[in-house]
C-alpha cells in the first residue's frame, strides 16, 4: 500500500513503526522535537538516540516540524508518551488533514481523566472516534525493528479503518489482526505494563519463574475483570494484545517497564530506578490511572494496589509479595 503517513513520536516505538510503515510501502515523516535525531533519520537513515543500529529506509525522513509532518498525510500515527499526549497532540489539531486515520501507538490510561488513549487522540485532534485505531500486542520495538517476526492487533470501532490501518503496515515481518474491541485491546496495553513492573520487582528480589506465573496468571484476571466492567469482549484477553504482549512484556529484559521493576526489586530508589532505566516506564504513572479507573468501577486488582504503594512509597518491595500473599482464599475463577 502507497500512503503518505506523519508518525509523532521518534522514540523507539514510534521508529520502529516508522521502519515497518515504510518496509510495506509507505511514505513516512517520523517527527520529533530533537533536532538531532530528526537531522540523523533524514540524512543518515538511523536513529542512534533511542533505536540505535538499526538502518532505517529512505523513505522514512525527520523532521521537527509538524506541519510538514502532517502535509498530505492520510494516517496520522501517535506515538509520544501517554500522560502528555493531550498537549501535544491538540498543538497540531489544525495541522490533521480532513478525512485522516489516527492510529494509536500509546498505552496507557491518562491521569485525572481516565481517559483511554484512543479517546485522547479522538478529543485532541478533534477526530471522529471511527477514524480512530489502536495498535497493540507482542511488539518489542528492538526485536521489530531487525526484522523478527510478529504479530500484532488493530482495533477500532469501524472495520475500514482498521483495514486501512493494517494494509499500511502489513510485512514480511509484520502481522496484523482487525478486531473491534478497542476498549479491551487498550486496557491490555495499559495494565499490561503494570504486571510488567510487578514481575520486574519479583525478578529483582531474586524470585523465579514460578512467581512470574503467578503473576502473570493473576495479572491476566485483573486486566480481565476491568476490561468486563468497562464492555470489553471476554476473548480479547487471551489474544494478542491480552496474553500474548503481558507475556512478552513481564518476560523480556528489553521491556522496559520490566526493567524498571527490576531495579526497584535490587533496592533502588524510584528516581534511581528511572535513571537507571534510561527514562520513564509507562506502567509507574499508568498505575495509578488504571487503579483510579478501577476503584470507579469497583473492580478489585490487587496487584495494580500493590504496584501503585510501591511506586509512592507507601509499600517496600519486600512488603510486596507477602501482602498479596495474605489475601483471603477464594475460589481462582473468582
């Protein structure tokens, strides 16, 4: 597919989306706000500063202009962080071409609002929701972006553009599934990212897999039971964007959310473990919008509790495990 495509965001994320854009044939304007990197992507075709090694095609150019990222561009992607995205995004309403897909690469649940990303990018950018598409699952940027084989899900509430969306980014590496559940495929992006950190803390305590499956398992019932209560399709959660990113994401050391969990389970401070991590996790802030929405609901999730206390300081990391540990017994399905 031929498609002039603007991605925002040149983090990893938004790169490595960029790169598989561009492999199955599009034309594409990676924005970012460093002149540097924008600079290196258009002349050098690489992104040293957050995608370092990789070689990027001709056809993805930077650039620090969002104008001239979004001139002519019939997808517009969303790739900058979830708690500013609102901002951001709304500088450049004007900018959006008419009749433009917006296509969410964001996870998260913003703060105060509760808001889901793909509602964000809808009230930013003043787009109508069914021209709005969310793209989750088992996407390792660092693992994409060489070319390893995965698969992923596009969901929105109109089957075109979930179509249009998957046509553009469909490769030889790259899968894409349409599914119109986009409330279920969200919150699997957003909580996923809190069990990461929690698996991340385990880890760095010196647990082993055992734990990591409970977690996991347990974590999967969270999500789960908030995406039930909120109208999420039950089948959802033991797809792609359900099991298979919490699997991907609470077991590899290249997610990031993972590795700052890590580092608070060896002992660092919250504000050391970022350093340490090479920036903000998603999953710190977004634990506290998803226990925020949960607590509306009356969803219990005491793992996303657990994390959150964590996180504020309210609970040590050793104080973790034997919390949750001390539950009520109960039936598992319950």
């Amino acid at each position: 597919m031929s498609a002039v495509v603007a991605v925002l965001g040149a983090g990893a994320w938004g790169t490595t989306f960029a790169k598989v854009l561009a492999d199955a044939g599009c034309e594409v304007r990676l924005w970012g706000r460093d002149d540097a990197v924008a600079r290196s992507v258009t002349e050098d075709h690489r992104n040293e500063k957050y995608l370092p090694g990789v070689d990027l095609p001709a056809s993805v150019t930077g650039t620090t202009d969002p104008a001239s990222a979004l001139a002519g561009a019939s997808i517009v992607v969303a790739a900058v962080p979830s708690q500013v995205a609102r901002v951001t995004l709304g500088r450049m309403a004007s900018l959006v071409e008419p009749g433009a897909v917006v296509v969410s690469l964001m996870k998260g649940v913003e703060l105060s609002t509760d808001r889901l990303m793909s509602e964000v990018v809808a009230e930013a950018l003043g787009v109508p929701g069914e021209r709005v598409a969310v793209v989750s699952g088992p996407n390792l940027a660092k693992e994409i972006a060489v070319g390893q084989p995965t698969a992923t899900v596009v969901a929105s509430t109109s089957e075109d553009t979930a179509r249009i969306v998957a046509r553009a980014c469909t490769s030889s590496y790259f899968r894409p599934y349409t599914n119109d559940d986009v409330v279920g495929v969200e919150l699997c992006g957003a909580v996923k990212n809190v069990i990461a950190l929690a698996v991340g803390i385990a880890h760095g305590l010196g647990y082993g897999w055992n734990t990591t499956a409970t977690l996991i398992t347990r974590g999967l019932v969270e999500i789960t039971r908030l995406g039930l209560a909120l109208g999420a399709q039950a089948e959802t959660f033991a797809g792609l964007a359900g099991m298979g990113d919490l699997v991907a994401t609470c077991a590899s050391p290249l997610s990031r959310n993972h590795t700052l969990g890590s580092h608070l389970g060896r002992g660092l401070s919250l504000d050391d473990a970022i350093a340490a991590t090479g920036g903000t996790a998603e999953g710190v802030k977004s634990s506290q919008s998803v226990l925020e929405l949960a607590g509306k609901h009356g969803v219990e999730m005491p793992i996303t509790a657990g994390v959150v206390a964590v996180v504020t300081g309210e609970m040590t990391v050793a104080e973790l495990g034997p919390a949750l540990l001390s539950r009520p017994q109960k039936p598992e399905g319950r």
